[in-house]
C-alpha cells in the first residue's frame, strides 16, 4: 500500500502581514485576533471537503461546543469562504489575502515559482492531515496491469496531477514536509 500525507495549516503573506504590522498566525486561536479582520480566506464547510476537513480538526482538538466558538470568532476576519480547498492559497499569492486556511501543500506551488513572501505554518495546538491511498486487492483478475499502475500512480509526477492538480511538485511536497515535521517554514 502506497499513501501521501498532507497536513493542514495557514498558507501566509508575510509581506501583506508586515505591511499590515501583524505577526503570522502560529495557532487556531490565533485567527480570531481582531487584528486580522478581513485578511483570512477559508474553504466553505458546506461546499469543500477541505472546509469540512478545518471543521473536523477544530471539533477534534476542541470539541463541538469551543468549536463553534471558534469558528463565531473567526468570522469577522474572514474576507471569503472559497469553494475550492486551493482557492485559499491561489488568494494569498495574489495579494486577495493575507492569510489562507488549507492544505499546506496547495502554497508549495507558490513557493517553488519564486513567491518567497509565502510562508507556511503548521498551528501549533495541532492539525488534521489527509491520507491518500492505493493498494492492490488480493485476487485481482488483471494482477500485472495492477502492478502497472501502481507502479505509474506513485511517481511524483502521477501524484503532482492526480492529489495536487499540479498545485506543488510531489518531490518538493514530500522534502519540505520532512524538513518541517513540527515547525513552521
């Protein structure tokens, strides 16, 4: 079984964030700062299962009632609820915010073309991640046309295509994430 983990995290404008006299985000409490009205963008719960994924992680670590709270607090600072989990990082890179809430991969793509104003964080009060997988079933009537896809479905470049739509190159996802485990870039 092959899998590509991707964590969730705060996709920033530092340049934005300077210019605006604030510090970056570094935990989920942190978004309700009233400093930061009108500069975040989140993925829409009811539209995105990126949304919905900011829900569960916020229910997880704080349980229904705080995340609720939570979620009250950080509306006034939210200049849109996207439908699309890539939206939120497309928005940051082009000045439309200074903060985006989703998968910390979608930034790399930024990143890699030369956005060094982009920083990525992961919170520090924890995250959510995803789980991609792919395996072959036991008994497969087609056993080496399995093996053949397999094999293809876990380059980098099958990756980059089929879980990022070429948002970040695999290779660069899977080096960044080993060097950040716990920090922030």
């Amino acid at each position: 079984m092959e899998k590509l983990l991707s964590r969730k995290g705060f996709i920033c404008d530092m340049d934005a964030l300077e210019e605006a006299g604030v510090e970056a985000p570094t935990c989920w409490a942190d978004l309700a700062k009233p400093e930061y009205e009108g500069m975040i963008v989140m993925a829409n719960p009811g539209a995105t299962g990126t949304g919905v994924m900011t829900a569960s992680i916020l229910f997880q670590l704080y349980g229904e009632e705080k995340a609720k709270e939570m979620f009250a607090a950080f509306d006034p600072n939210v200049v849109t609820y996207v439908k699309t989990g890539s939206g939120t990082s497309a928005m940051v890179s082009t000045g439309e915010a200074a903060i985006g809430v989703g998968f910390l991969h979608t930034g790399l793509m930024y990143i890699e073309e030369g956005y060094d104003n982009i920083k990525l964080i992961a919170p520090s009060d924890g995250t959510g991640y995803e789980v991609g997988g792919a395996a072959i079933i036991e008994g497969a009537k087609n056993l080496d046309a399995a093996k053949l896809f397999m094999a293809y479905a876990m380059t980098p470049e099958f990756i980059v295509i089929h879980n990022t739509a070429n948002d970040a190159s695999a290779k660069n996802e899977v080096a960044y994430m080993k060097k950040n485990l716990y920090a922030t870039s």
